[in-house]
C-alpha cells in the first residue's frame, strides 16, 4: 500500500491489464495542491479511501 499513490502503479489483485495506475496519483496530487490529503485504510471487511481538505 505504500506505492498506492505513485504514478504508474498497479496492484496485482487486478487481472485486467487496462489502465495506466495515474487515476489514484492525479487524485492524491489535487488533494495536495488543495492543502489536503488521499488517505487509505484497508482490512478484511473492506478497503476505504478519504480525501479531506481544509475548509479555509
């Protein structure tokens, strides 16, 4: 999970070989450049992505 924001990755739970690995990376680099965060947490129950911004 480490790599999960960087451009180009792709994990390998995946067998379809569409896709770049960027949708995660442009997603994390607006929040950035909003003064926010893509964060991810991920468990047997289920993964769960949270982007927050500041409201100022």
């Amino acid at each position: 999970m480490d790599k999960l924001f960087e451009p180009f990755f792709r994990g390998k739970a995946r067998a379809s070989k569409q896709g770049l690995g960027l949708g995660l990376y442009i997603a994390s680099q607006i929040a950035k450049a909003h003064g926010g965060a893509l964060t991810v947490a991920s468990n047997s129950a289920g993964t769960r992505f949270t982007f927050s911004m500041p409201l100022a």
